[in-house]
C-alpha cells in the first residue's frame, strides 16, 4: 500500500492527463454525489469544491436518493470496485427517473448496468484498493466533469505541485523526525477525536475513515463550532481520547477565535493535542494536501503497531452477509 501512496502525486498528475472524454450535461443546478467508503470520500470533497456555487450539493451514503431529484439533477455514482450494493441502488432508482445520471467505477457490476441500460459511465483503473485509489478518481472525475465543476486548470496544476512538494516530506523515503504523517502517528496513542472547521469537513472524514480501515483504530470527527456546545464537555473528565485539530489558513474570523479559546481550554486543563494546519491556496491544494499527510498517518499508525493495513475483514464479514 505504502508504494501506492509514495506515487499519489504521480497518479494525479497522470490521470489528469488520461483521454478521457468530458461529461455534456447541460442546465444543471443540483448534483447528487453517491458512493460509500473511499468512494464516498470523493463525494465529500466535490462537496466542499461546490459549496460555495449556486449549484445546490447533495452528498448520499446510503440506499435513497433525495426527493428533490428533477430533471435539472445530475445523479453521480461512484464505487472504485464496481459492486457496492448501495450505490448499485441509487443507480437503479436514478435510472427510472427523469434526471440525468454518470457513473464510475473499475468496471464490476455497475459497468455492466451502465451498458445495459445505456447510462453514460467512465471506467478508472483502481490502484490497490479503493481508498488507495483516491487521487487517481479524483483527477479523473476533475477531468471528466470539467464543464461543471468550476475548478480553473490553474488550480489543478497547484494542487499537484503541492502534492509532490509534500510527497517528499511524508514518503517511506523519508523516515525521520521530520516527517510530519510519521510524528502525528508515533503521538496518537488512544481514540484520535478530529476537530474540523466547516470547508474541510471533507478531510476529517477522511482521516477518520483511513485509520479506521488501516490502522484498525477507533477515531471521532466533530465539528468546532459544534462541539462548543455539547462535546467540550466530555474533557471535564479524563480519558483515553486525543484532540487532533484540522485548520484552514483562511477559517472564518469567528472560527479562528474558537480555535484560540479551545486551545487556551486545553493549555489550562493539561489536555496534549496537535494541530494539522492547511496550506495556502485554493480549496482544491487545502483539501487533497491535508488528505495525503493525515492517510500517510494512518499508514504509519498501522506500521507501528504491526497491523497490516491492506485487509478489512469486519467489512468483507458484512458484505457476505448483504442480501
């Protein structure tokens, strides 16, 4: 797995690069995003490119589509096996309907739903596993649904610069103290709980996904706003869970005082924390560069406590037992 992540920068940049061709969807102010796991992490962060668009964002994990599916709805499922038993039912119900639907996958199931019932569909190698394939679906999808999602080629050319920039730091070639997925990974030592500001809720469910699924670990994401008014609470008592706080250079002016105050509420209480910070740019280099460094810890989570990362068997225990 480790091999796969020492190239995301170079899958990106290759996908981006493929023949791919671009989706003709016109007159559309409401996207459905559906896929589960690795492939609902795409979602989330086509979610947080969107948010700030009139196109109006839905993201499903689960079996139903909303009720405001019309004819102005682009429905978009992805599942990198080809085979998850939820998004093959969001495309069914889709497909009945009058909107208009893409979907993608590795070929599996879906592929040949798609051929049957003549649904536009692009077919993206997988590298691994579906999570370790994150770049390569992303950039592809960028690529393929260029005349919709409103992302410049200017921004897309940072977002991979800064991936190999940071590539270097992180990468199995650079195991020191100065590599910053390899120091977050040495300190978590109980239950991770991931503060996140509202642009990079995208990342957090990200990171709780990637060191559940390779580190085995339990981990919590809440929101910071949020929590201010319920989850603070639980620090008055003592207790294996470790604060990690995901921050955006441009947070909200409010965020960034609530930021300082839980920080100030932790220094007084002697509760450890660290915090993952973002880096300039657009939303696109915030979000995949913060992905690459929190996943690469969850690599070296698993590393570290000689868990092997690659196989999910709670999962596979459950999909057999799926009707």
């Amino acid at each position: 797995m480790y091999k796969v992540y020492d190239k995301w920068a170079e899958i990106a940049r290759y996908s981006f690069k493929e023949n791919y061709d671009e989706v003709n969807f016109r007159d559309i102010d409401h996207i459905v995003f559906a896929g589960m796991g690795g492939s609902g992490s795409l979602s989330d962060v086509f979610s947080s490119i969107l948010s700030k668009t009139d196109i109006h964002v839905k993201v499903v994990k689960g079996y139903i589509l909303p009720k405001t599916v019309d004819d102005r709805t682009l429905v978009i499922t992805t599942s990198v096996s080809g085979n998850t038993k939820e998004t093959l039912n969001i495309l069914d119900a889709a497909s009945k309907l009058r909107c208009n639907v893409i979907a993608f996958s590795s070929g599996g199931k879906i592929q040949h739903f798609c051929k049957k019932h003549e649904i536009e569909y692009r077919k993206i190698p997988i590298y691994h596993s579906p999570r370790a394939s994150f770049t390569a679906y992303l950039y592809s999808m960028l690529k393929i649904l260029k005349p919709i999602i409103p992302i410049k080629n200017i921004d897309i050319k940072e977002s991979l610069q800064n991936m190999e920039k940071i590539q270097k730091n992180i990468s199995s070639l650079n195991l020191n103290e100065n590599n910053q997925s390899l120091k977050i990974a040495e300190w978590i030592t109980g239950i991770p709980l991931i503060y996140y500001p509202f642009g990079l809720k995208a990342t957090a469910i990200r990171f709780k996904n990637s060191l559940q699924e390779n580190a085995k670990v339990h981990a919590i994401t809440e929101d910071v706003i949020e929590s201010c008014h319920n989850g603070i609470v639980a620090w008055e008592r003592s207790s294996s869970v470790q604060p990690i706080l995901i921050q955006g250079k441009d947070d909200h002016i409010k965020t960034k005082e609530r930021w300082n105050i839980i920080k100030e509420y932790f220094y007084q209480n002697k509760i450890d924390y660290r915090e993952v910070i973002s880096i300039e740019g657009g939303i696109l280099s915030k979000l995949i560069n913060m992905i690459y460094i929190l996943d690469y810890c969850s690599i070296y989570k698993a590393i570290l406590t000689e868990t092997d990362p690659t196989p999910v068997k709670s999962i596979d225990f459950i999909k057999k037992r799926l009707s």
